[in-house]
C-alpha cells in the first residue's frame, strides 16, 4: 500500500512529537530509519535497513541505537523470529494492527492483515484470559511455511 503524501507528512510528525515528548532529537539518522521502515512495508533486518540507507550514510552503531531507543518509546517494534536475525518495524500505533506470514527457509516476514471477523475471535479470548486474571497488552498471529521464492 502506498502512503500519500499527507499521510507520510502526519507519521513524521507523530514520530517527531514522541520523540520530543522523551527529549530526544529527530535526527537525520532516525528520520532515515523511520523512512526505510515506511517505504520497506515489512519488518525487516539491520543488515536490510543498512543496505538501504548506505546511500544517506547510515551507519550500523547509529541504526541499531537509534532502532533500539525508538523501540523503547513505541515508535519501532522489535521482531524475534524463527531465524538469526531480529527485525523492526515501525510500531502498530503508527501502521495498523497487523500479523505476520513469516518463511521458515529464508526468516522472511510480510505484513498480513487478518479479517475483522478473526480480530472479534481473539477479543474473546482475551477477554476470557482477563477473567482468568491475565493482563494482555497486545496478540499475535503468525503464519508459518514458505515465501513465493521458496516455495
């Protein structure tokens, strides 16, 4: 899905007012990490985000710490999957709820959007969780096999 204009505007400001909000810089580091994230659709690798932003001179220590510090204020999730390598996302308050098809032979993950009727499904169970005296903060729904390209 492709953002327009306005919409990429709004998620750099939102992104900006929370790191103000905890007295850090929107630096130009961060700004590129958030617009790799953005334009990438789908959580992915340090190495993946490096390699996209080696032509601005994103460097590995800044990415990961400036990964690392976002992700502590919600505005990048991190990913363990299955594999080696941990990923990062821009966080769902900024995208959307969504869940993940994750590939077993190459770790790759890609958004899934499940429908609505499903998201009813899981309330319910959260909501017989809580009754149970269990604080849910969040779900997730991950499909497991194996991307197109290694299928």
């Amino acid at each position: 899905m492709d953002h327009s204009a306005s919409e990429v505007n709004e998620l750099h400001v939102i992104v900006g007012r929370r790191l103000h909000a905890a007295k850090m810089r929107y630096s130009k580091s961060r700004y590129e990490v958030v617009k790799i994230l953005m334009q990438g659709r789908r959580p992915m690798t340090l190495p993946e985000i490096l390699e996209v932003g080696k032509l601005q001179g994103l460097a590995q220590s800044s990415a990961y710490r400036n990964l690392s510090e976002m992700a502590e204020i919600g505005i990048v999730r991190h990913i363990n999957s299955g594999d080696d390598h941990s990923r990062f996302e821009l966080d769902e308050s900024l995208t959307g709820h969504h869940h993940h098809l994750e590939c077993t032979q190459c770790g790759r993950l890609e958004d899934f959007v499940v429908p609505e009727k499903f998201e009813q499904i899981i309330k319910g169970l959260v909501e017989t969780a809580e009754q149970q005296g269990f604080k849910a903060a969040s779900h997730r729904f991950d499909i497991l096999g194996r991307c197109g390209e290694c299928a």
